[in-house]
C-alpha cells in the first residue's frame, strides 16, 4: 500500500503525516507551497481535488477501488486511515471514552478551530481588523478554558488512551499557543503539547514534511 499526502506548508495536513507515522504506514510525501501574497494553496491541488485544498490523500492500493482513491478533509482522512490499520488509533472499547473520542474529533475542525481563523483573517485588516480579532478572543478563550479542563481530567482527548483525537486536536492548539493566547493558564493544555511533540512518530512526521511554524 502506498498512500500518497498532499502536503501544504504550515497547514493541518501536518497531521496526516503525523497520523501515517503513528499508524507505520507506507506514504509518500508531495509537497506544496503557499501563494505568497495570498498565503493560499497553489492551482495545483485543484488537480487532484476540485476544492483544491490540503490534506489531501490518494490511497494507490485501496481495496475495492478501480484506481487511486482520493480522500479529502483531515477528519475524514483521519478515519479512514484507522479504519486502513484494522482501528489502530481509533475509539477505545469503553463506551465513555468512545464518545469522547468522537466529540473531539469533529470538535476541533467544527467548533475551535473556526474562531481561530477567522482571528487570523481579520486581524489582518488595517484599523479595525484589531477591533473585531479583539472581540472574537473572549470565545477563543472559553474554548481554551474547555479544554484545559479536560486535560486537568484525562492525560488524552479520549481519556488514557493516545487515539487519532490527540492528532485531531493538534494543529487548532499549536496555532493558539502561537497566536490566539493558550500559555502559562493552561498548564494542562501545554503539558499536552509537549507530550505530543516529544513522540517519535510526531518527530518523523516534522523530519517528512518540512519545516512547520507550529512545532
């Protein structure tokens, strides 16, 4: 099996690598760069998905598949490549844990990490960017709040057990911690992070994507 990763820099398809390197599947890495006046991703990923961006993954050796499938947004990779590795980094037994696994897997895409962007982007506009991002940290800050006391719980998203929620979660934190406010009243939450970063797997993963502002 060879899954291919198409990779933009400093993006959330950091995770997938770090989620093949976890599981020790075979993957190639193709790697692209960002426009930089926009700081979008290039044309070129239009090519292998009609939205055009990243994570995206081409499987070459998916079972029942005529060709190559391609699986677009990190969740969903992240769910099919558990269920490629027999449910390796997936729900744990418990039925508590299990939901809590579930929760945080779509909770950072769908509910933290949209507050994040949009910080991002506004805070780029001259004047009044810097009001609106101003206005927008109070919610970034009861999500932080949220999950620190999770974390002051349960050493990973879905209890005691690393799963693909911890992959997940990863790149929304990283981002806080650089520009949205997760540090020293977040013990918890950092603790987390250098946790994950000191994992082989999560080394490798960096060594095979390149350099990444987040890390």
């Amino acid at each position: 099996m060879t899954i291919i990763v198409h990779h933009l820099e400093n993006s959330r398809s950091q995770r997938i690598l770090w989620m093949l390197e976890e599981l020790e599947l075979p993957y190639e890495v193709k790697r692209y760069e960002r426009d930089k006046a926009t700081m979008l991703a290039p044309p070129a990923l239009r090519r292998v998905h009609p939205l055009g961006k990243s994570p995206v993954i081409e499987d070459t050796a998916a079972p029942g598949a005529t060709g190559a499938r391609v699986v677009a947004e990190t969740g969903a990779i992240v769910e099919y490549l558990v269920d490629r590795a027999d449910g390796k980094l997936g729900p744990p037994a418990r039925r508590d844990e299990a939901l809590a696994y579930r929760f945080w897997l779509h909770y950072a895409e769908g509910s933290l990490m949209p507050p994040l962007l949009v910080k991002l982007v506004v805070s780029r506009i001259p004047l009044l960017g810097k009001r609106v991002a101003g206005r927008i940290q109070p919610m970034i800050d009861r999500h932080l709040d949220f999950v620190e006391a999770s974390l002051g719980e349960h050493p990973w998203f879905a209890g005691d057990t690393f799963t693909g929620a911890d992959i997940m979660m990863s790149f929304p934190l990283e981002a806080a911690r650089s520009r949205a406010g997760l540090g020293e009243r977040h013990p918890h939450t950092t603790a987390w992070l250098e946790r994950i970063h000191a994992r082989p797997a999560y080394q490798r993963a960096l060594a095979a994507g390149g350099p990444y502002a987040y890390a």
